[in-house]
C-alpha cells in the first residue's frame, strides 16, 4: 500500500479504519486467551477463581525465611541471619577486636 499518493482525508479514514480492526482484534485475543486459561482451570479440576484465590496483582511471593546464625551473647533475643547490614551489636562487638565466630549459633 502506497501512502505517499493518499489525501490526508484518505489517511484519517485509514487511520480510523486502523483503530476499529485493532479493537475488535484486542477483543477477540482476550476472549481467546480467556478460554485457554478455563480450558488449563478445568484440566485440573477446578475454576480460575479458585486457582486465583489469594492471589493479588503485583504481590510478591513470600521469601524464604532464613534461620539465624548470630546470637547476641547480653541478649539472646537479639538475633542476626548474617545476611544485610550488621546490626550495631554485631558491629560493636567486632570493634572491639572480637571475632565474629564468637557470637555464632551452635548448629
């Protein structure tokens, strides 16, 4: 198709004509997709609302938790996995020329 010998009113009626097809094929290929995604739901036996149960937009699936390694010896409560910024006990504690192995969990 040659556009440089179209009107400019040739353009906008194609430009329209565009819009429409683009539309009604969006329509379709949502509407095809959907019956694939119940085809997979029924397969399994069971519903996409059941399959997306629980499920929201965007969330993040939850992490691993990660057991800790370091023990403040003045506070057992206070606990470090290793992993990120030290905690100031942790830090303090090496300062002062202490091992770190020393405030390690015995496994």
């Amino acid at each position: 198709m040659d556009l440089s010998n179209m009107s400019v009113a040739q353009l906008r009626e194609l430009q329209e004509q565009l819009k429409k097809e683009l539309t009604q094929r969006e329509s379709q290929e949502r509407a095809q997709a959907i019956e694939k995604i119940q085809a997979i739901a029924k397969s399994v036996g069971s519903t996409v609302e059941e399959l997306m149960a629980g499920v929201k937009a965007g969330a993040k699936a939850p992490g691993v938790a990660v057991a800790p390694r370091y023990r403040n010896p003045a506070d057992g409560a206070q606990q470090w996995t290793g992993r990120g910024r030290q905690p100031k006990w942790v830090k303090d504690w090496v300062d002062a020329g202490n091992d770190i192995e020393g405030l390690r969990i015995a496994a």
